[in-house]
C-alpha cells in the first residue's frame, strides 16, 4: 500500500501541541524551548520534513529559482549548471530546471510554468523570451536574467561574454599564424553568441583582407564541426578555421586529421571557443578563446542578490588560451 508524507498535523499529536506551534518551530517563528525540543524530538521519531511547495504557496513566493536552458548535454551547458546550481544551493535556493530543446522558438509556456511554482526568479540560458512573458515577469516582481542575449530594455538582468572581441583575438590569432583563407564554422541554430562570433571573426578578417568562406548546419554539437571538415576541406587552399564553439572544434580537428588528412597546425590552423575542459586534452589540446564559466556564474548570482530594478548589463571577459592547433 502506498506511503504518504508525515504531516505537520501528526507532528503536533505526536507532540501534545497545536499546528500552529510546529509551523513556527520549522519557520524560525516564536515558540518556547520547551515545546521546540516535543515538535523536534516528535519529528524526528516520525521522519517529518517540512513541505517547501506548501510554504511557497502560503507565502506567495518560494525559494524556487527556475533555468531554462536547451543543449543540456553540451560541456559548457552542463559545468554551467553545476556551477551555478551550486552557488544557488549555497544561497539556501534551489534550482528548478526545465529542458527547452523543444521549445527553442518559443520558450514562453516553460516560463509560464514557472510562475506557477511560484519561482522568485529566472534564468534564461537558451531561447529569448517574448515581451509579453518578460513584462508578466516585471508585473509579478520575478527577476529575469538572460545569459548571452541582449535585449534593448531597461526592466531585465543581463550577463553577456564579450563575444565580439573574442572572435576578433580568434581572428588575428590565425593573422599571425599567417592564415591565407579561413572558414568560420556555426551551427544551424544560430544563437546571438554563435552569430555575434561568426561577425565579428569575419568583420575583422576583412579588414585583414583574408578571405573568409563561412559554414553553418546541423546542431551545436561535435558531429556538427566533423561534417563541416569533411565539406570544406577538400579546397586544400584553405588553412584556417574558427569553430564559434570548442565541441564543433573538436569534430573539425578530428575530421580534418582523419578524415582529410590535415596536419594541425602544420597544414591547418584551428581555433575554437569557450574552453570547455575536453579542449585541454592530450588528443586536442586546442588553442581557443575562454569565457571563464566562474566569473559568468558570479555575475549571474550577483544580479540574483541584486536589489536595483533597472537593468543591469554585466559583461564577461574573455582570453586566449594558447596551445598546440595554431601556428
């Protein structure tokens, strides 16, 4: 026969008290040490734990912070979570995820049942919001944090990687290996960052007067960056390659030893970014850009603990990581 949850009404009998006194007890309300040590001892005989859902519903408000995010399996998605649903926990927060990656035009029903948890704030890694749901977010005092998109309001948290000036390193990283012609490998999905990086790597191989040919197709994933060596790679003209992130890189890199027989960085030059940890390998050792995921993480709890209503733009600073696949 199915269990249930001790509840605080068995606490109380337990204990020779009323309901109310156990709700004060668990709540940090006022109570005699007396019958906090009968509520106490009762729980503890029974196995009673205090119904979290239930205390969000009274208050209006719960200790619920919701995270929406697609590509979860990513390695740069899935240390972002471990990072900052850690700093959450630390908070005395607990995080609340919801998959988008079926609902990556449209992410508002995933919101939307969010504020039914009650959840005190949001955190969007992926998708962009309608002005319909952000404006509900405003009206109902839920913090919005967008991670890497940019909106033109005055209402909503912001943390953004300073996308644009590292696809220019990744750029003249491949100017001083003495690239001739450079591809700039996306995915299909064309996120702001993956766009805001292919740009600006093009933008400024341009003013190189380097010939750029750009790809885009498929996932944000490492089969993704193997097909696009393979498609590409038989112009032996080409010498350079910027992946807008390190699991496409990685395709590429294998692809092109592999499959092209490419010598990296003899033959060809590769760049990727994030610097996800498998960018560190022995086997890849890939040279990349860095958008430290620390730093990201603590501007996202910084605008979390923040009490300003007006925007806050917060930007992450990246760098170049040098290793083995550039010349």
């Amino acid at each position: 026969m199915a269990q249930t949850f001790v509840t605080a009404e068995e606490v109380a009998k337990r204990a020779g008290v009323s309901r109310s006194a156990v709700s004060r007890t668990f709540n940090g309300g006022s109570v005699s040490k007396s019958v906090r040590r009968k509520v106490l001892k009762a729980a503890g005989e029974l196995g009673y734990r205090v119904n979290r859902l239930a205390q969000g519903l009274m208050s209006e408000r719960s200790n619920l912070i919701g995270v929406v995010g697609a590509n979860l399996s990513s390695p740069f998605i899935s240390r972002q979570l471990d990072l900052l649903s850690i700093g959450l926990l630390r908070r005395g927060l607990q995080c609340l995820l919801l998959n988008a990656a079926d609902a990556r035009k449209d992410i508002a029903p995933l919101i939307e049942l969010l504020f039914e948890f009650r959840a005190q704030a949001i955190i969007v890694l992926s998708g962009e919001p309608p002005t319909s749901i952000i404006d509900e977010c405003i009206a109902n005092g839920v913090r919005l944090i967008l991670i890497n998109q940019r909106l033109d309001r005055t209402d909503t948290s912001m943390v953004l990687s300073d996308d644009s000036h590292g696809a220019e390193l990744a750029a003249m990283r491949l100017v001083k290996a003495d690239c001739k012609k450079v591809v700039v490998v996306s995915s299909s999905s064309q996120t702001p960052s993956q766009v805001r990086r292919a740009n600006a790597f093009s933008q400024r191989m341009g003013i190189e007067g380097i010939e750029v040919v750009a790809w885009s197709g498929g996932p944000t994933s490492y089969g993704s960056g193997y097909k696009a060596a393979c498609e590409l790679l038989s112009d032996k003209t080409i010498d350079g390659a910027f992946c807008v992130t390190d699991l496409m890189a990685l395709g590429f890199l294998d692809a092109a030893r592999l499959e092209m027989g490419r010598r990296v960085p003899e033959d060809l030059s590769v760049v990727g970014f994030d610097d996800i940890p498998q960018a560190s390998w022995k086997s890849y050792q890939l040279t990349t850009v860095a958008q430290p995921l620390d730093d990201l993480t603590d501007k996202v709890l910084t605008a979390l603990d923040s009490d300003e209503t007006e925007t806050r733009l917060q930007v992450v600073s990246v760098f170049m990581v040098e290793r083995t696949t550039a010349r």
